[in-house]
C-alpha cells in the first residue's frame, strides 16, 4: 500500500476543473473528477488511439480522453465536435478565444466548431474511433442522430458513452417540474411497473392527454420508447445502486447487462468533521429542492410536533415551492427556529454540515442514490430519511440513523425527539454514521471495477495490460 493518492486533487483542479463550469454535470468538483474516472478509465482500457467528444461547454470530458492518451505516451487524438449553438440556452462554449485555459494547456485536442452532423459527414467520414462520448444535442431527435451516425464510426471493440439523464415514464418534465416527480403515480405511490400497459392501468397516460394534448402525448411515448429500445441494444450499463438496477430490469433491459459499481462519494479535500457532538441548541438540517416532491412541507411539518424542545433547523436550496414553505413556517409559528439559505454553492456546505446535528431527509420521490445522506455522514450526522428508492442500501435503519415509512410525519418527529433527549443514543448513531461512509469512499475498488467492466465488454482486449 502506498500514502500517495491515486488522484492528485491539486492536478484535477488545475488541469480539469478551471475554466469548465459543466464539471459539476458530471460529479466533478473540487479535487474530485466524479465521473471523469469513467472516461479515464475507459480510454487506458481501450489503449484508446482516437477518441471523439460530441459537445462540452467547458471541454471537461476531452481533456480527460486527451490526459489519459497523454499518460500512455501521448499517441493518438482527441477530436471535440461543438457546434456552438449560444441560443440553445447552454451559451457559448469557454474556449472560444484562443487564450483560453483550455486551449492554452491542451492544445493538442483537435477542435471542431461545427454540428456533429457535418463532422459525421466530413471530418469523420473515413475514420474508425476506439472511444466515442455524446453529450451535445439532449433532444430526443439530437440523441438519436448522433447514436446513429457516430455508431457507424465505431470500431467493433470500441466503446461510446452518453451523458443525459433517463426516466422510463410518459409523463413529461418541465418547467418547475421536478424530474424525480415522473416515479410517482397519480395517487402520490412511487411507480413499480414497466413502462407500457401499466401507464394506462395507473391512469398516467389519461393525466398527461389531458395536460399535454395528444401531440405532445404522442411524441413523449415515441421518444420514451425509442430510448428504451437503445438501452436494451447497450451492452453494459453501470448503475449507482440496487434500486437503479431494478429500474432497468423492469422495463426489460437484461440484468446481465447492468453491473451495479456506486460512484465514491466525492468529499473536497478541504472538508473536514468536527471532532465533537456539542451543539448548543441542536441544529437540524434539510438540504434539498423546495419542492413537494423532495419532502420540505413534510420537513417543516415534523418540527412543528416538536416545537416545545430546544432546537435550530437550516433548510438549503431553493425551489418552485419556497414561498408555500416559507408560509407553512409561519403558520406554524417556526418562522424564528427555522431559517431559509436558499441555495447554497457545494463547496461552502461544509460549514453547515459542521454545524448540524442531524439530516432530516424526507424525499418522497424514490431517489437513484441520495448523496446528501453519505455526506451529512461523513461529518458524523445521523440521518433521518423516508425508506425510497436506493436511500436503504447506505441507511441501516437503528445504526447509523432511521429508515421512515413514507408519509410518517408523526414518525419522523418521533425519531427528532428520541436523538434530541437521549444524548447515549445519539452519540452511539452518529459514531456508526461516520464509520459507515467508509465503505462508499473506496476509490481503488471503484477503479478496478470499471477498468474491468470495460476489459469484458471489449473482449478481453488489451487485458494482459491491466
């Protein structure tokens, strides 16, 4: 075993990070790369020698494909296809200017200022690449050109990522909508079925006809059914979680193909848990969207049958629903125990985490994984969460917090009151909640899962190399 990193968390904020506002997008921040280790690893799998990205704001995803062809030697290409569209409500791309960060330290990615269309065409034309990452046109009509004409420019062993976001529902999402509400039926249940007849049966298909109109309605179910056929056409899908896996073989995609490896946590190196539990009065925290969905009238709801114990609660971010809270907290005359921060950038969550005492999570929508509870861990906060989604695959319900059946406000308060009294058992919840974060933070296992996935899914090519 060695003390030195294997990512240099100085290097990935200098090298990757500056200058690209998106990183974030793909988990990236602050000495971390979140899902730059994917891209990484899949290019050192491949012994990739060309490597195409379809779109990037701030060239995050081909500076990693260029340093990991850098690290083997620096043979190869790395292309970037932008086609620059500013009106498409992303703006303009960072690295316009040739004094750019990105430009000035890697020159030697290849930039094409064009649609991917007319590089599919023209610039690729004759060329075969080893790796190729969509993450430029989300419409479903963009996604599905780009699909389809980058995979006749894949090598046989070759590999292409996507970076979008998926539910198999027909309802749409929208404007203030938030994407996780398209899990829940009309009758406030998270949805269990496959994609198909059981909308019907659920009464979903009849509320979007009528919200939406046929057109939209027709359209939604094209796309919706065109992205899961692709799906079932992919070789290999790495979920985050037990639950996602499930959301997937649900809706036919095989299970065999879906290899369940969570992404580490990642925890800023400036980051650090206080030492002790002494909080005078006891700080309880929410931190999520002000939306229905994400449980925040539940949140306000459980503290209003605890308003006679000694306590402070933070509630962070902001939403479509903030000014219904903030009237549902003076109604419940809490408007001097609870304070409002609105949103708050991730770097600077660390004072609040320090601060706090306990998470109240109450999502009522089935979360893919829900990071703010591993975090809020980290610091040694119990967490108190509604039992959806993956939450119970990293809360054991009495060890390191409580497991919530949805709608329990009244058991939620319960939970509050037992670790705000009995400061043994708090002390006992919040030592387990800190020990068992370990266990997500393993980057080395994490690595070699994905190097190996990507070793299978090629054929075993370039194996003896790993």
């Amino acid at each position: 075993m060695t003390d030195v990193p294997f990512v240099n968390a100085g290097l990935v904020d200098s090298l990757f990070l500056r200058d690209a506002p998106w990183a974030e997008g793909h988990g990236a921040t602050q000495g971390q790369l979140g899902g730059g280790m994917i891209y990484y690893a899949i290019v050192h799998a491949l012994r990739a020698k060309l490597c195409i990205c379809i779109g990037s704001g701030g060239g995050f995803v081909p500076r990693i494909m260029r340093q990991a062809q850098r690290d083997m030697g620096g043979k190869g290409e790395t292309h970037l296809v932008d086609a620059n569209l500013p009106d498409s409500g992303w703006g303009s791309p960072q690295y316009l200017d040739e004094g750019s960060y990105f430009r000035t330290e890697f020159p030697d990615v290849i930039i094409h200022l064009e649609s991917s269309e007319q590089a599919a065409r023209a610039t690729f034309s004759d060329c075969m690449a080893d790796y190729i990452h969509i993450d430029g046109d989300h419409s479903y009509a963009g996604c599905k050109r780009d699909v389809e004409l980058y995979m006749m420019r894949l090598k046989p062993n070759g590999v292409m990522t996507m970076h979008d976001t998926l539910t198999f529902c027909l309802k749409p999402v929208k404007g203030k909508t938030h994407e996780l509400s398209a899990r829940i039926l009309p009758d406030g249940s998270p949805c269990t079925k496959a994609m198909g007849s059981a909308c019907l049966k659920a009464g979903c298909l009849l509320s979007t006809l009528q919200s939406e109109g046929l057109r939209s309605t027709v359209v939604s179910l094209v796309e919706k059914f065109w992205r899961r056929r692709l799906y079932r056409g992919i070789d290999s899908i790495i979920a985050n979680s037990h639950f996602t896996k499930s959301e997937l073989t649900r809706n036919q995609i095989a299970a065999e193909n879906v290899e369940i490896i969570p992404v580490p946590p990642s925890i800023p190196e400036q980051w650090t848990a206080r030492l002790d539990s002494s909080v005078d009065p006891p700080l309880l925290l929410y931190v999520g969207q002000m939306s229905s969905i994400k449980g925040a009238s539940e949140f306000v709801a459980a503290l209003k049958q605890v308003k006679g114990l000694s306590w402070k609660a933070s509630m962070i971010g902001d939403g479509p629903d903030r000014e219904t809270i903030e009237a549902e907290i003076r109604q419940a005359g809490l408007d001097k125990q609870i304070e409002l921060h609105g949103f708050v950038a991730r770097q600077d969550m660390a004072a609040f985490y320090r601060r706090a005492s306990i998470l109240v999570f109450p999502t009522l929508a089935p979360e893919s994984w829900g990071l703010v509870g591993i975090e809020a861990m980290w610091f040694g906060l119990p967490v108190i969460a509604y039992d959806v989604g993956a939450i119970n695959e990293w809360l054991q319900d009495g060890s390191n917090g409580y497991l919530v059946k949805p709608g329990e406000i009244e058991t939620i308060a319960k939970r509050i009151r037992g670790l705000l009294e009995n400061k043994s058992r708090y002390g006992e919840l919040r030592i387990q909640a800190k020990k068992s974060t370990q266990r997500w933070l393993n980057t080395d296992h994490f690595r070699s899962a994905v190097n190996q996935l990507y070793v299978d899914v090629t054929g075993g090519r370039n194996a003896d190399r790993h």
